[in-house]
C-alpha cells in the first residue's frame, strides 16, 4: 500500500470519528449558538481543520450574518458581530449566489476574499461549503481552512464539510419545527387566556346593580390586585366559584395555575391526600407519586370550596399549610414549600361553630381576612331583568340561536323565591328555552323542580348548619309545617323518597355528600338511591 493511500485511510478514519462526535454533539441540545461552536471546536481540535465560520440566512434582510466562528482573537469577534454578506458578496456571498462548493488552494491568490473578520491565514486553502434545506435553498455556509496535506486532499476535505453541512441542515431544520410548534402553542396559549379572561371578566361577573350588588363588585375589584386569603360567603348558587375564578384570573397570577377543590366531595382520609398528594406506597393503591393540589396551586390559586365541611383534626393540618406554606406529602417526610393564594367559601355560619367548637377559631381567623358576601337572589328580585337576558345569551350561544322572552315570562321570574338562586335562574331558562321551540318564552314555558317550589325559607338555613331529615312516613297524615323538614319548608307528605333525594341534591349544590347529611343518610347510601331510582346527576 503506498504512502498515498495509507495517509488518505488515516483520513477517512478520522473524518469517520469526527463526524461521530458531531453527530452526539447535534442530537444533545436544541440549543443552536453553543451546538454550533462546539462543532467548530471539534473540526478544529479533532478534524485538523482552523478557522471555522458558520453563517446563517437572516430571511428579513436577504442576507447572511455570521452565526459562529472558531478563533480566540477579541478583534475577530467584534468583527463578527457587524459582519454581513449579500448575494456574491466576498467568498461567503459567492457560495450563497452560486449554491455550490467553494475550494481554493491558495487563499492568498484569491481577489474576491474581503477579510472582514480578519479571521482565515492567506497561506491556508479555504473551503466553503452550503448549507441547504429540503428543498434545496441555501440556508447558511460552513467554512474552514484544511491544514493536514492541504494540496493532496482538498476535494476529499470538502466532501466531509459537505457532511458537516447536512448535519447542520437537518438541525436546523428539527430546530424550525420546534420553534413553530413552540409558536402554535404560545399562540393557543394567548387565545385561551383571552378566552378564559372573557368568561371570568368581571364584566360576566357584575351582572346587576342593586347596592349590595356594587359594593361586592368593588371588593372583588380591589382584592384580585393583591395575594390577600379570600372568603366567600353566600348560600348555594349564588356564584362562589365564578367569583374565585375571576379573583384569580384578574390578578397577578393569572399566568399560572387556578386548582380547585370541593372540601365536602371527599372523605378525610382522601381530602389529605388530595390536598398534600402522597409517595408511592404511602397505602394501598399508592402506586406512584403524587403531587397534591397545594403543590399543582403553587404560584397560583387554591379555590377550596365548602371548607366549613373538614372535620376539626384536619382543620389543624391545613391550617399548618396556611400559616407556614410547608407540608409533607402523605407517607413521606420531606417538606415541601409552596407560595399559593387561598380563596375559600362556605354557606356555613362559620361564627356559630367557632362559638360551639366545631370550628377552629385560628383558621376561621387565618381564613376570614377578606370575607365577601354573595347575596342571595331574593334580596335583589331588581336584577332578575338584567340576569335574564345575560343568561338567554349564555343559553342562546349554546344552542346556536338567539333567544328572547316576553315582560309577564320576566314578572313572573321576579315573584319567586329563587331558594337555589342564580344556578336555579339559569336552570329554570335553560328549562323553558326547550319548551320555547320559536325562541321567545313565555310565562306558560316555565316549570320549577318540588325543590324550588318550596320557596319561603328553603335557603334560609344554608348560611347555617343543614339540618338532618328523614323521609315522611309513606302510610301517614301530613306533618306538621316545621323546621324540622328540609331546608325549614313545607314539605308535602306524599313527596315520594326520589322527589325528596333531588330536593336534597339541588339544596347541596349537587354534592353528594353534602346531601347525604341533610337526609342523615351515608355517601354510600345516597349513592345507591341515586343509582337504583335513575337520578341524572349534574354537574355543575
């Protein structure tokens, strides 16, 4: 074998290693400024090959800027900062307008060099090579300087830049699809923001005008501004929810995560590790980590709904979590810090079961910082008009029609109780809307669940603890009228055990738990009768 191909074999062998180091190089990061330097580095130290340049397309200006270079010289990098080649422009502009290989054996004979970058030694040939993308359009130009046998292997040289260059290519353009989906996401991002902010502006929430109405919009105006706890009181279906998620979505952290959580939906044991998550085989089922809605919150907002349902033992854990932001998840005992907003609710009369014990003093006071009222939709029967025809908007867009409704169909409204409030309005003009097949409703359309009926005092004990009631004796003359009853209304002796289980469902928000207890029956029970009587549960 003579001199000649043993030397061109070496070669080969290691553009093979080189190419295998820039491959790992490329496939390690997206990130592409130090990808590109690295490659450069390696051509320099490993491939023989100095003074490398990587110029990239700017798709604005029609023309190249350089991207990286290999050289430890302060002048060389100024000069690249401001350096820029048109079409044709020095050697680099050549390779671009020609779309094609660049090699020179003597840099120094070569009229079209500019040496702006003071970078290549005129001694050395020169090599530029294009980069291209699949559709063979000129991208970018690698360049470097051979010093291994320059005059023997100049065209083997170049068929390895080339190499280098389809590398480059395909990065780049891995790196295109990144970004454009990256941009596809940021762009859905903004329209759901937009989006999310709309829903819960609060000009959906300020719908109606009475006094107690405007005093309520103006604390939540100037609560969303700061971190301060939140608590919302009112009874059920006043809105509590919609508030937090306006509170939320109004303030400085509407960037990140709003969790929610209805205290009264989960048993303690689960309410724990719903809450503070658990580690795998923290107990049976556990079979991975969990993060617990503190840590999804953290940065955010934790809406806890229905917090006067915890039982005093866990009051004390949560009240650890509020005072000290520090927990431990379930089963593990590494403390784990959050920064999270509370906004709470409850329907309760949190007052009376402090004074009966029932209800930690500390965390009713940790709680109470912000209290806001929601008021009931009876002491504003002033509203109901301007309710309507936002909710008819609302169930309009919904059925993709417009819908109307006549003055006595609005009277009418405005003579009832509205013992489930707003989610009741909204329910019974979903309601009558069906029945209204030309889209205008009347006062004929209308049709209330037993529940809402009641009327009176349906909702008057939901600011309190809910009563426990039993069915009416089925064989029985009517009770006596008394508070006794569901929600302290009269309740017909002959309302059958599935009327009395939806009455109960609507009274509780459709809490299943929170039913259970006003009819002093188990979760597990009042899920078995809803099953075995066909009860559609709504999820409100």
């Amino acid at each position: 074998m003579s001199n000649s191909a043993a030397t061109r074999t070496e070669l080969f062998e290691r553009q093979l290693c080189v190419l295998d180091k820039i491959c790992w190089t490329l496939t390690r990061s997206l990130d592409l400024n130090p990808s590109l330097d690295e490659v450069l580095k390696i051509l320099h130290n490993e491939a023989e090959m100095k003074n490398g340049l990587i110029a990239l397309k700017d798709y604005e200006m029609e023309n190249l800027y350089i991207s990286a270079v290999h050289s430890d010289s302060d002048v060389v990098q100024r000069a690249k900062e401001a350096a820029r080649y048109q079409q044709g422009e020095g050697l680099v502009g050549s390779i671009l307008k020609s779309q094609s290989s660049l090699v020179l054996p003597n840099l120094a004979n070569e009229q079209r060099f500019l040496d702006r970058l003071e970078l290549f030694e005129l001694s050395l040939p020169f090599i530029g090579v294009p980069v291209k993308d699949q559709r063979g359009d000129v991208v970018g130009v690698l360049a470097a300087q051979p010093t291994s046998d320059p005059e023997r292997f100049l065209a083997e040289e170049c068929r390895f830049l080339n190499m280098i260059a389809n590398l480059l290519a395909q990065l780049l353009r891995l790196l295109g699809e990144v970004e454009h989906q990256q941009q596809q996401l940021t762009d859905e991002r903004d329209e759901l923001r937009r989006r999310v902010r709309g829903k819960f502006g609060f000009e959906n929430l300020m719908v109606g005008h009475t006094p107690t109405m405007v005093q309520m919009f103006e604390q939540i105006r100037r609560v969303s501004k700061w971190d301060t706890t939140v608590l919302l009181r009112g009874e059920s279906g006043t809105g509590k929810e919609l508030v937090a998620s306006a509170i939320h979505y109004n303030s400085p952290r509407a960037h990140n995560s709003f969790i929610r959580l209805n205290c009264a939906a989960l048993p303690e044991n689960l309410l724990e590790s719903e809450l503070f998550g658990h580690e795998k085989g923290a107990f049976t089922g556990a079979t991975r980590t969990r993060q617990g809605r503190f840590e999804q919150a953290d940065k955010g907002t934790l809406f806890l709904d229905e917090i006067g349902e915890i039982s005093p033992m866990f009051q004390a854990k949560l009240l650890r979590v509020l005072q000290e932001g520090e927990f431990e998840r379930v089963g593990g005992n590494k403390t784990i810090s959050v920064q999270v907003r509370i906004v709470a609710a409850t329907n309760r009369n949190l007052e009376q079961e402090v004074r009966d014990g029932s209800f930690r003093e500390d965390l009713y006071y940790r709680l109470n910082i912000m209290p806001i009222n929601l008021p009931p939709l009876r002491e504003r029967i002033e509203d109901i008009p301007e309710l309507v025809n936002f909710l008819l908007t609302k169930i309009g867009k919904a059925q993709g029609r417009p819908l109307d409704i006549s003055k006595n169909a609005v009277r009418k409204l405005m003579t009832h109780s509205w013992p489930g409030n707003v989610r009741e309005l909204e329910n019974t003009l979903e309601r009558a809307s069906i029945m209204a097949e030309e889209g205008v409703i009347e006062e004929n359309d209308f049709s209330f669940n037993s529940a809402e009926l009641m009327g009176g005092n349906f909702a008057s004990l939901t600011s309190q603890s809910a009563p426990q009631i039993a069915p009416p004796p089925p064989q029985h003359p009517p009770q006596e009228r008394g508070t006794s009853e569901l929600s302290g209304s009269a309740e017909d002796a002959d309302m059958d055990e599935r009327r009395q289980v939806i009455a109960a469902l609507e009274q509780a928000g459709w809490v299943q738990a929170k039913a259970a207890r006003l009819l002093n029956m188990t979760p597990r029970q009042i899920a078995y009768r809803i099953q075995t009587m066909n009860i559609e549960v709504r999820k409100l």
